[in-house]
C-alpha cells in the first residue's frame, strides 16, 4: 500500500548530524555532558606504574593536590580512578581545582598555538592543542597528564571494521560511521587551513588517527554543562568512573568562586554516596543516555532496560499534496517537517507520537481536518483516532518499519540473549551484542503495540462519532438518535 508519509528508523548521536538520520543533534561539543573513566585494555596492575607517581607528583608540585587531599589516582579494574585515602561522607568534597589549571578554548587561546585557532570550532581548538601537547612530548608542560591518558577506549569510533561489523542493522553502526565521517572532514579542513600553512608550530606529522584520538579523549573526558563553561578538561577530576548503582540525580560536580574576595574560579567535585578508605570514589554520568549514547561517547554499556532504545524519524514527505498545511500545523505544535521520537524498552511511547503520525495520515475523507476552519483545533482531534482508515495506514506503516527493520539485524533476540549469557566476552562483542539485543527487543516492543492496536480499531470511538454526540445526534454509546418527528 502507498503510504502519504514516510518513517525511517533513524540513528541517535548527542552532538553531530552527519547524516539526515542521525537525531537530535546540536552544532557544538558541548553537548558532551560527562566526564569517563579511562577504560585501558590492559589488566589491573598491582604496582603504581611510573607514569601515575609522575603525575602525581606534578598534580603536588601544582598545588591542585596535598598530602590531605581525600582521594589519589589508583588502578582500578577499569583502568585508572579514584581511590578514597580516608573515608568519604556522602556529598563531601574530594577534589578542587583552579582554572589555571584546566585545559578549555581558554587555555587555547592564551598557548603558543592560540593565534592560529582564532575561528575554530571549541573542540576543534582544543583538540588540536591536546596533539600538540602530546607531540611536543617532553617539551609539553602537560606531559604528565598526557603521559596518562589511554591510548584509546571500547568507544565505537575506535572498533575495527571487523568489530563494527558486530553492529550490523544497528542505529549505532551508522551513527558512529557518520561521526568517524565528520572527524574526517573537520581534521582535512584544519590540516588544509591550520597545521600545514604553520609548520614552525606543528613541526611533526599529525595525523587522522592522532585527531580521533584527541576527539575521542575530550568526547569522554571533557566536563560540560559547567556555569560559564563550554568545554573543559580537568586532569585528575576526569579519572573519575562511572557506577550504575548510582541514581542520584544530582551533578556531583559545580564551579565556584575560590573565595569572597577571589576571582579565581574552582571546580569542585564532590563524593555522591559513602565511601570506606580504599574504595573507588564514583559518579552517575547521566541517567538519561541511551546504551547506544554511553557505548558512543565512553565505551561500556549497562543491564538496565531503560538504557535501551531506538529512535524512529517520522517525516511528511514533499510529495505530500497536503504537504504545507501538514507542515503549518506541525510547527504551529512546537514540531516540524521531521521529528523524532525515541522509544524506551518497557515506557509507554511518547505522548506526542500518535498525533502527529495522525497528522502525516491524514488525507481521502479525512482531509477537510486540513482545512483553516480547523487549524486551530485540529491537534485536539488528533490526539483520539481520526478514522478507521486513518489508523489502520498508521498501524500497517509502523509495522512494517519494524519488520523491514528488523531483518538488517543478522542474529535474533534468540541467539544474542544465548551469545551473552555465555559470559566471559570480549568486552566490544558484548557492548555490539548488548546494543543489537536492545534495539531489537524495542522495535520487538514497538510492533506489539501496534499490532495490539490492529485488533482494537473496531472498538476505537472516531471523530465522525464524537462530532455527532457533540451536536446531540448520537447516544452515549455512540447509536445514532431518531430525527425529532421520526416514529
């Protein structure tokens, strides 16, 4: 059947629009809200290795630490964190440090480099001044804490292409194509205009995968939604790991004044729940990502099922003959041409998507809703079923979306819960494993609802029957009444 709309399932990342797929996106780094763990591929050490006394050391020499300070850099089973000397009271503060110690567009600006980065992105800058660092090796005054930095993480942006291939049918395979795409291209721009016309500053090769690399390093450790700050890196704050136990909603860290009489800003981050001496201090990244987002931006993904979702992009096709008054009343409710919707394993769909699938629907009988005389009480209508016709095309639309979906995947539900409960995996096959599971299990969850709604559209009150009650010519139940006169 042709269908007067189109929905495609669409890809999510938090920050980049690579592609026409890819959802709510915003233009800025910013949108990175968390700092991550380093997550090393090797396996927990029981000795201090060399790098992290050095960088203690400087943290010391620097002043943003002291022998009383509450937690040091220790090896932890996910690679680098915090340990608790002492122990910790719930929402005590563990760790100042100044601004003058941060590494933000700020810090950019004011290095050797800063004259050359006027008009770059923020992260851009900040990236490239992070491979220089790295570059300039012992001549860095970062070398300390750049030395500690891993050399990638379990994000996507690093896999293979082997183990992308893991991700087949996925949202998050495309999504993370299109931003590798976008690095890509953001790097051949700042090549082209920055590091090859300034050789005196960028003496040594820098290279694509040196600028995935710093990409990836500030998309999982950069601190946002700072007062006053767009993009920040914060060296010992940012080995700061991740617990899903943790539920608080609450941000465990804040900038603030160093003083009453002080300029000087701080960042101050503080312990969210009790910790014995000894024990890893943590933080909730954020309870609102998806598996997809955290497997993206950190490289790990968690058990619980509202971290599963799936994004569907419902959009009102040009051809549409309705097209402009579809698109009048769409803006006119606060959506658009496209809008995007994500669906969570297990939570009702969001509130807004049946009206507006009804909106795109609408046409044959049921488009004299279109008409001005209703444009300012037709969202009204659509939030109850329009008209059997109506409903039905909704239903067979997104089922089919689901179905069509489903068969890029190349396993089932079936064999990925068989796959995992093996245990002992690699942790990228788990985390591909992890996110296929997910997204199938929610389009699974999608067709349901729809097919559910299949069997109902001959129970389902319409607008014919709702008007005619309205002007008194229907009963309760939906009976038309007798003319008066008639016998």
């Amino acid at each position: 059947m042709a269908t007067l709309f189109t929905l495609t399932p669409s890809s999510k990342s938090s920050f980049f629009t690579p592609f026409k797929t890819t959802l709510n996106s915003k233009p800025h780094f910013p949108t990175l809200r968390n700092p991550l763990s380093i997550r090393c591929f090797r396996p927990p050490e029981t000795d201090t290795p060399p790098e992290l006394k050095k960088f203690w050391g400087w943290l010391s020499d620097k002043g943003i630490v002291s022998a009383k300070c509450p937690v040091k850099p220790g090896i932890v089973t996910e690679g680098l964190g915090l340990v608790a000397q002492k122990d910790i009271a719930r929402n005590e503060v563990v760790l100042e440090v100044s601004k003058k110690f941060w590494i933000n567009p700020d810090t950019v600006a004011a290095s050797e480099i800063g004259s050359v980065c006027n008009g770059l992105k923020p992260w851009v800058s900040v990236a490239l001044f992070l491979m220089r660092e790295k570059k300039l090796g012992d001549s860095s005054a970062w070398k300390p804490y750049i030395d500690i930095l891993p050399d990638s993480t379990n994000s996507t942006i690093y896999w293979s292409e082997e183990e992308l291939s893991k991700l087949q049918g996925s949202q998050l395979l495309n999504t993370t194509l299109g931003v590798k795409e976008l690095v890509a291209n953001e790097f051949a721009k700042l090549e082209e205009e920055v590091i090859v016309p300034n050789k005196r500053l960028f003496p040594f090769d820098i290279t694509l995968d040196d600028f995935l690399w710093a990409f990836g390093m500030l998309r999982s450790r950069a601190f946002t939604r700072l007062e006053g700050q767009s993009l920040v890196l914060i060296p010992m704050a940012d080995l700061i790991n991740h617990s899903p136990d943790i539920t608080a909603q609450d941000y465990a860290w804040e900038v603030k004044g160093a003083g009453l009489f002080s300029r000087e800003l701080l960042f101050s981050l503080r312990n969210p729940i009790q910790v014995k001496a000894g024990g890893q201090v943590l933080i909730q990244y954020d309870l609102n990502k998806s598996n997809a987002e955290l497997a993206l931006d950190y490289g790990f993904t968690e058990s619980r099922s509202e971290r599963n979702a799936y994004t569907l992009t419902l959009e009102i096709p040009e051809s549409d003959p309705f097209f402009a008054d579809k698109l009048d009343i769409a803006e006119s409710n606060g959506i658009g041409e496209t809008a995007y919707f994500d669906i969570v394993l297990d939570q009702p769909l969001p509130a807004i998507m049946l009206p507006y699938l009804r909106l795109l629907a609408l046409g044959g009988d049921d488009a004299f809703l279109l008409e001005s005389i209703f444009r300012n009480s037709i969202w009204g209508h659509l939030d109850l079923p329009v008209s059997p016709a109506n409903e039905e095309l909704i239903c067979q639309v997104i089922r089919n979306a689901c179905t069509s979906a489903l068969s890029g995947y190349s396993t089932t539900i079936e064999e990925d819960e068989k796959l995992l409960a093996q245990g002992d995996l690699d942790p990228r096959l788990e985390i591909a494993i992890t996110i296929r599971l997910g997204e199938k299990k929610v389009l699974q969850q999608i067709d349901e609802v729809f097919k559910e709604r299949e069997t109902e559209l001959g129970g389902f009150e319409y607008y014919q029957e709702r008007r005619l009650k309205d002007l008194g010519l229907a009963g309760a139940q939906g009976e038309k009444l007798p003319w008066i006169g008639e016998v």
